[in-house]
C-alpha cells in the first residue's frame, strides 16, 4: 500500500512545504521595514517611521 501511495504522501508534503514557503514569501513582501514602534509615545502599538524616531 505505500508502494502504492507513497507518491500521494510525496505529494502532499511537497504541497506542503510549497504552501509555507508561499506564505512566508507574502508575509515578507507585505511587511513593511521602515515602520518602528515608537515606545515613548502614549501609545506604543502605532507604527511610525523609524526616521521620526531620531
């Protein structure tokens, strides 16, 4: 039954693998790295420029 199924499993894990990396992938494109959290403010989870902070 492996023999015959392995490559679903192969597959799948594949799938897998490829799903997480796509993921990761957006997440990184949709970050923003100029945004800083400004932690003297009266509210410290606004992102603001980390230009502002200096």
């Amino acid at each position: 039954m492996l023999r015959k199924y392995g490559w679903l499993i192969v597959f799948t894990f594949f799938m897998f693998l490829f799903d997480t990396l796509i993921m990761q992938w957006i997440e990184l494109l949709a970050t923003d790295y100029e945004k800083c959290r400004n932690m003297d403010s009266v509210n410290p989870l606004k992102l603001v420029n980390c230009a502002e902070l200096k």
